[in-house]
C-alpha cells in the first residue's frame, strides 16, 4: 500500500469532490494533517446493551432485537408520517418510532435481528425514537464509542469518520514529532496510538492516554515558541528613553497607587534599558492601567518617538482617544483617532500626519495594522484587551517600527503564576491595588420569581436620574439569533418601562452604529442600555448605577466580573443583579461567589477551580495559538511539566538525535506560522 504524506489533500480520498472539498475547507480542513487534528467535540458511549425489560426512561442504550412485525406507517396531518416498527429481544417488546421516513419500510424484514441504539421513552409503552440502527454483526455505528465532529452542511459524523479512518490507513507510520526520550520520561505514547484513540477510543482509558500525549504536544510545542520569541527579543536593541514620567504624573488630578508606581518604574526601566520592552500589564477592572500606559506614552514622546496603542473595539478605542486627551492636554502631545469608520478623506489626512511625524500618538483598532499606515519614528506600540489580539497581531504593529517596545494591557485578572507561565514570551506586571474610595458594587444573585422586585427596583434608579445595563440572555452566535434576541427583549423591556428611551448595543452591529448608541447612552439621551456582552469592554458612563445580568448562570465568574466593571465608575452606589434560570448547586455556588467577592484575582482562582472544561476567558482563548485539545487553566500540571521541558529543550539539555530535533523543530516553526525560526 502506497503511504500517503500528510500533506496530501483531502481531495484524494474517494468520493471527495468539489462540493465536498468546499465544505471541508469552510472547517479549515484542505489536508490529511488537518483531518487528523479535527478531534472529535464530544463522544457517544455506544457500548453499553440492556435487555427490554431493563430499560428506564429517558436512558439511552443500545438493545439487540428482532423485528417481530412489519413497519406501520400512518399519515397523521398533512406532511407528517409516522412510522413504526414492533421488535422483541425474548424479554419484552420495544416500539421503534421515525417521522417523516419514507425509506424505512424496505429496510427491515420480519425476523431480522438488528442493533439499536437511542433514547428510551416511557408512555407507557417502552419507545425509541428515531434510533440508530445496523444488522447485528455488521456494525459501524453501534458497539463502540462513537466521535462526534463539528461540523457544517454538507458533512455528516459518518462521513468525517470514515474519512479519518482512512486517512490513519493511508498515512502509515507517522513521524513522531515528540523525540523519544522525552516521550519515555513523561509516559507518553507514540503518535499513531495518540491519533488513533483520539478519534476511536476503545475506552477511556485509551482516549485519556491519547489525550494526554496529544495536549502535551500543544502545551510544549508552545511553550518553546514563547520562550524562543522572548529569548530572541532579548537580544534587540531599541531605542533607550530616559525621560522620567513624573512631570506627567505630577499633573494627573489623582495620586497614583503603590502597585500603579510600581508598573510604572517597571516600564520605565524598560524603557531605558536598550532592550526592546515586552512587558504585560495585567490589572482588575478600574485598576488605573490606563494611567500606566500614559505614562510610557509620556516618556516615549517626549524622547523623540511615536505611540501606537491598539484597542479591540471603536468603543474602547474612542474611550482611550478621550482619556489620552484629557491626561495630555497640558503636555502639547497630538494625538489621532484611525479606525474603521473614518472617512476617506479623513484617514488620508490622519495617516500623512503619522508618516511625517507630526501626530504622536495615534488610537486605533486593527485598522493600525493596515499596510498603508506608517509611522515616521514609531517607539512604542501598546495593545489593549490583549486576549483578543493574537501573537502575529502584536508583531505586526510592532514591525512597524525599528525594534519597537510593546506594552499589552489585559483587564483579564490572571493569577500570578499563572500569568507566568502563560505569556512565556512577556515580562508580566500586575496591579494587584484599587484606587482608594472606588465603590464596592452590591451584588444580588435571583431567581425568575424576583423579576418584578428588580423592575421596581430599576424604575427607582431611573426616577433618581441614574441609567442601567441590561445584559440580554445569552443565545447562540449567530447574527440572525443575536439581532432577534436583543431586539425582541428590548421590546420586552420596553413593555415594562414604557417612557423610557432604551437603546440596544450587540457585537453585529456596524461601528457607526455602535457609536451612535454609545453616544446617546453617555450624553443620557438613552436611559437604558439593553446589551450583549459585547459591553464587557469599552464602556465608561458614570451616571449608569444599575445592571441586570439575564442567565447569569452560563457566564464564567471572570466574565461576570467584566460585566460588572461597567458600573460602579461615578460617585453614586452601584447595583448588579445576577438572573439566574438554575436552581442547580453548581450554578448557585458559583454566583454566590460574586456576591461575596469583588477582588477579580480571587474570583480568577475560583473561575479556574470551577470552570472544568470551560474557556476561562469566556469565548475562546482569543490571541493565543489554536489549542485543539489542551487547556491553558485545566491542564495546568501539564502546563508546569511542559514548561521545564521547554527551558530544557532551549539549553539543550535533553539529549535527542538531530534528525527528532528537526522534527520537533519542523512542527514548532509552523506554530506562529514559521514568525518563530528555530534551529
């Protein structure tokens, strides 16, 4: 048998043609490589069988049966069949039920024993409905633990697994990218046994071997590219800025806190070094990062140099283009705004000032990595939100200037160590301090029951001239759910608050329209501001004392207290009111620790005690390379073991032949797609 690269396309396997070839690239799969590395989202446990007269409701099983009777169709309305289909395994009889199948009734024949696998319904009669079905001894399907895939239209479980099944026949024995020894140190199997449970565990046993070699593989691979990066940034000159920031701090209408002085001396030394800065600013909602970022702004100008800061959103980048101007307006420093929405005339304008030097400071989203924006003397490029930005991004703008420093801020709370380890590539400042007098936000965790109490509470607020949040249930990410979701709640509230003006923000809208609402909810045209977590960042209204978090219970502690941060910013006392559809131990345990805790770093330790499989950052671990099976918060023993194996790789201090060297070599080169040269 011929053995097949894995490089080869996927159009090689039989029956993949061009329509099959466009839905398995709308997956991002165009390989052999790529279809082994689409791992199963989920498994189905197929192997356990009872008798009939075992079965309880609502468990799924698989029965062996045998057809006792032909199927019975029956046209109950139009366009809705019912079939059914009698079986018996000796100890009692099941009913078999599908809608709408016109093809079953010449698939079984009386006498026929088949396997059956589904959801069993007591009522009272025992029911399958809709099961999955094969002959006895010609199963595929049944008897096994079965991978579930994402997927998309066009694709179907079966047809992914059969396509993987083959691929694993055709590519043979695969290069190992894990050199040996370092396999045998760390008990970790071999490749083709890695993949091969991975998609088709025989237990679970084998898949948590599987699993464990193929995250370690993620972890390690990436912890050496990380720490390469930092190593090779190391050893570039940058421009030395000696210019204190005191004068700037001096003029801020507030004093600084210790861990705000602290940063703030960290940067600068930086700063002044020669040594190109990568240093992450990791601090609680209102924390005062912004202030940090100031002041390596101040010292970067005033030594001759440009800023770049980058911001996720217009809203975050507007508010940051606003804070700038106030912090500098006695310091003569021009700053610009460049972002998507601009006019054409206006970012000619905005870009020739930046290429001639005489904007210093330009605010901006993703439109700063634009290849027609350039700088005349670019010093320092800062990027805020950080997890939303991925590596490249950052060395993108950075490249934009000679041996930039770069400043990333996350409003994230990180535990320290973990901080650490996780941004192997950065120097890692924490504000672990609030500003004195910052208001301690009331938290209420409620059910359904307590709705009109929150109402009438919210109308009080309103009538004291304050203004709310109302972060709308959580729904799927789709455009078409997300606009219907927003848009019919807020009708719903409007019922309810009927002279109220209310808005309605989401993450589909265009960023003129983003603007446009913002606007109108800081000026107070807008007393309610009905949202997605789309306001997780990005939005600063003083005036706003009230939010309401539909859901609560499916929202992760970290991304709680984002939602939270957006009130609380004025004088007045703020309140946040956590709705919550589950009356489930977890749920309310997990929300009574939003009531009693308002410092993020600890509620940070607890997302990550609690959260199991979940994505600490609420999506997905935005920014960092696509980790497919390990994760950063619940493999952290892998993470520290594969941490030591890194810093061992890189001193060399792991004997390994150089044909396993280049190997490994070969797949971390690919990790930041080849920006990382390893050698």
């Amino acid at each position: 048998m011929t053995i097949h690269p894995l490089e080869t396309p996927i159009t090689q396997l039989p029956g993949i043609g061009p329509k099959r070839t466009d839905a398995f690239g709308r997956l991002g799969i165009f390989t052999f490589k790529d279809l082994l590395e689409h791992y199963p989202r989920a498994y189905e446990d197929r192997t356990t069988f009872k008798k009939i007269i075992e079965l309880s409701h609502d468990e799924t099983v698989c029965i062996k049966a045998t057809v006792v009777a032909p199927m019975q169709t029956n046209l109950i309305r139009k366009n809705m069949r019912i079939s059914s289909l009698r079986v018996s395994d000796g100890t009692g009889f099941l009913e078999l039920i599908w809608f709408n199948n016109r093809f079953l009734d010449a698939r079984f024949k009386k006498g026929e024993t088949y396997v059956f696998y589904g959801k069993v319904r007591l009522t009272p009669k025992k029911q399958m409905v809709t099961p999955i079905f094969e002959l006895l001894d010609n199963q595929k399907q049944t008897g096994r633990i079965v991978p579930l895939y994402s997927l998309t239209e066009g694709l179907t479980e079966s047809l992914v697994s059969d396509c993987v099944q083959q691929v694993l026949s055709l590519c043979g024995q695969l290069e190992d990218p894990l050199p040996s020894i370092i396999r045998s140190n760390h008990r970790l199997c071999e490749i083709n046994y890695a993949l091969a449970n991975i998609h088709f565990p025989t237990g679970k046993k084998e898949y948590e071997i599987a699993r464990r070699r193929l995250a370690f593989e993620e972890l390690l691979t990436f912890q050496i590219a990380l720490f390469s990066l930092k190593k090779r940034q190391a050893s570039c000159s940058a421009p030395s800025m000696h210019t204190s920031p005191e004068p700037f701090l001096q003029s801020l209408p507030f004093t600084p806190t210790g861990a705000q002085n602290r940063v703030i001396k960290e940067i600068a030394a930086d700063l002044a070094s020669g040594i190109a800065m990568n240093r992450l600013v990791c601090g609680d909602v209102g924390s005062g990062k912004t202030a940090v970022a100031a002041s390596a702004i101040y010292t970067t100008v005033t030594s001759g140099y440009q800023t770049a800061f980058m911001a996720p959103t217009e809203i975050l980048a507007a508010q940051h283009y606003e804070s700038l101007q106030k912090m500098f307006r006695n310091h003569n420093i021009e700053i610009e705004l460049l972002s998507g929405s601009l006019s054409a005339s206006r970012r000619r304008e905005v870009l020739e000032k930046l290429r001639s030097g005489k904007t210093q400071v330009v605010v901006g989203t993703h439109a700063l990595l634009s290849d027609d924006v350039h700088f005349h003397c670019l010093g320092l490029a800062i990027t805020d939100e950080q997890h939303r930005f991925g590596v490249n991004q950052r060395r993108t703008l950075s490249e934009k200037g000679e041996n930039t420093h770069v400043l990333v801020m996350s409003a994230t709370p990180i535990p320290r160590t973990l901080a650490f380890i996780l941004y192997g590539d950065l120097d890692v400042s924490i504000i672990d301090e609030l500003p004195p007098g910052r208001q301690k936000i009331d938290t209420f965790a409620v059910g359904e029951n307590y709705r009109q109490r929150i109402y009438d509470f919210l109308a009080k607020e309103l009538s004291s001239g304050r203004q709310a949040y109302i972060v709308c249930p959580l729904v799927e990410e789709s455009e078409v759910l997300e606009l219907e979701s927003v848009t019919e709640y807020a009708q719903k509230i409007q019922k309810s608050f009927p002279d109220t003006p209310i808005g309605i923000l989401h993450g589909k809208m265009k960023p003129a329209e983003k603007e446009a609402v913002m606007s109108a909810f800081k000026q107070g045209d807008l007393r309610i501001l009905v949202a997605t977590s789309v306001i997780e960042v990005g939005v600063d209204v003083p005036n706003a004392t009230f939010m309401l978090i539909e859901n609560a219970e499916r929202y992760g502690l970290s991304q709680l207290h984002q939602l939270r941060g957006r009130v609380g910013r004025g004088t007045e006392k703020s309140y946040c009111i956590l709705l919550s559809q589950s009356n489930h131990e977890t749920a309310v345990n997990r929300l009574n620790v939003m009531k009693k805790q308002s410092d993020g770093f600890a509620i940070a330790e607890e997302d990550l005690k609690q959260r199991g499989p979940g994505e600490f950052f609420g999506t997905k671990q935005h920014g960092l390379p696509g980790f497919k099976l390990a994760g950063m918060f619940t493999d952290m023993e892998l993470l520290k073991e594969t941490t030591q194996v890194a810093r061992d790789y890189l001193e060399n201090r792991i004997p390994i032949t150089e044909e396993e060297k280049k190997t490994l070599n070969k797949k971390i080169n690919t990790l930041f797609n080849n920006h990382v040269t390893i050698s």
